[in-house]
C-alpha cells in the first residue's frame, strides 16, 4: 500500500509540475533571481508551519497581502493550491513511510475526507459560511481548552492511553464519519487539520497518527483543484516555483522537528494549532459579517 501511495503522489507531482512550467512559458513568464529568492522564503516559512499543522494557506495569504505580492487578487485561490500542492504531497509522503498508521485506518480516513470534500463543493456552498466558521472556531476553543485540562492533570476523563496505531469498530466508524464531515467543511473555509489532529486525539491514536492521515488527504485533493485554476489561467507564476522550492524545504525540516518531538509535546502543538485555527476561523467570520454590511 505505501509503494502504491509513494508512487501515486510521486507521479501526482511531476505532472503537475510539467503543467506548471508548461504554463510559466505559455504566459511567456521569467522569474527573476529576486523573485526565486522571495518565493522560496515563503514557500519555507509558510509549509514549515504547515507541516506542524499550522496550515499554509491563512500565513501565505497574509503574506502576500502585507507585501502585495499578487498583482490580481483573483488569482490567489489558484495560486494558494498550485504553489503548496507538491510540498504537501512531500509532507504526505514523508509521514506516510515513517509514521506507522494501520493502513486500514489511513486509508478509510482519507477516503472519506476526499468524499467529503467533493460532496462539500457542491453542497456546503449553500448554507451560512461565517455561522459554521463561528461553531468550529468555539468547538476548536472548548477541544483545546479540554485538551490542555487533561494534559496539565486537572481532568482524567477524556481520551484513553493515545498509543494506538489504528483504530476498529465504533472508533473506526467516528473516525470515517468525522472525516467525512471535515472533508465537507474545507468547502466552507474550515482547515481540515486541526480538527483532525482533535478528532485523532480523542478517539485514542497516538497524535502523530493525525499527520499521515491529514497530510495525505489534502494532498489526494489539492492536484485536482490545482490543475483546473491551471487551465483557467488562475495563477499568479511570479516566484512560484521559488515558493514550491523553499515549501519542500520547510516541509523536510518541520517533519524532522515533528518526529523528534515526544507524546506530550506533540498534543500540546495539538491544543496550540487548534487556538491558532480557532483564531483565525473567528477572524474569517468577522470580515465577512462587516463585508455584508
């Protein structure tokens, strides 16, 4: 099964790379020394912190909004998928055959999140965006906030021991229902990792089991989308390929940083990563209220 996951990804990732440089030439595009060297600067920070779960997307649009670095806003979306589809399938692949996950369990989960994700596109679109943001961004709060509760030992309710490497019956049957659901979320703007990394916790896995899992789901979504901004010519190629550089860079060094870390500094990145997207879910929902008005 990890020969095939490698093979796909690896595949996934040069053909979208040929599609990519193939579009640089048809724009008749030259990125400049000065433009490879600012990419790969962003393309390091913002899939470092990707890697830990951060996500890339929030701090790569903050970027480029503080140092308007697009010329034509319309293009982020395009731009945010194409330039961190390969350094996530990196992430995937460095998770995939280094973090043991019972292959049953990684791929129930992942399929189940590119289903949502598919069903989402076409359903969640139509129901309030900033309400489900506001309900994940508290639900987020409370997980933390209950998380840290019973790291620091002041509850011994939740969770169990957190070393399983898989899960079976009602666990596994949560496990594929909740990310499903997360899968149909990313239509509405919710991240699908630190609700993952929560959900693994709490059903038992070791925490770093929520990484191949994450990891690899996005990266099983992201091409697809990546190739159609593609086509449609919905992305900005200034630095690009400095960003996809400098991201499969900052991917090798936060996934060592992540594999050295021990059991209970890992859930606490989990409780900080879930704040961080609280955090940022609530600001989401905030700017589209005052949009609106």
């Amino acid at each position: 099964m990890v020969i095939a996951i490698v093979s796909f990804l690896t595949l996934s990732s040069v053909g979208l790379f040929g599609l990519l440089w193939h579009g640089a030439r048809q724009q008749q595009h030259q990125t400049t020394g000065r433009e490879f060297g600012a990419g790969m600067a962003i393309g390091a920070v913002t899939d470092f912190l990707d890697t830990l779960g951060i996500g890339s997307f929030v701090t790569t649009t903050a970027i480029f909004q503080a140092s308007h670095y697009l010329k034509d806003e319309r293009k982020l979306p395009g731009t945010l998928n194409t330039v961190h589809a390969i350094p996530t399938a990196v992430e995937a692949l460095f998770f995939v055959t280094t973090v043991n996950v019972e292959p049953w369990t990684l791929i129930s989960l992942v399929v189940a999140a590119a289903v949502g994700a598919v069903i989402g596109s076409e359903v969640m679109v139509k129901l309030n965006q900033r309400r489900i943001q506001l309900i994940m961004a508290v639900a987020l709060i409370v997980t933390a906030l209950m998380m840290a509760a019973k790291l620091l030992g002041w509850i011994s309710l939740l969770g169990i021991a957190n070393h399983a490497t898989g899960l079976r019956g009602w666990p596994l049957a949560i496990g594929i229902g909740g990310n499903f659901i997360l899968g149909l979320l990313m239509a509405a703007g919710v991240g699908l990792y630190a609700p993952c990394m929560v959900m693994v916790y709490f059903l038992g896995l070791t925490p770093i089991a929520a990484f191949p899992i994450m990891m690899l789901s996005c990266a099983l979504l992201m091409p697809s989308s990546a190739v159609n901004f593609i086509r449609r010519d919905r992305v900005d190629y200034r630095g690009l390929f400095g960003i996809i550089v400098g991201g499969m860079v900052g991917v090798v060094i936060a996934a060592t940083v992540v594999k050295s870390l021990s059991l209970t500094a890992l859930s606490w990145l989990i409780v900080i990563v879930s704040l961080w997207t609280a955090r940022s879910l609530w600001r989401a929902a905030v700017r589209q209220k005052h949009q609106m008005v």
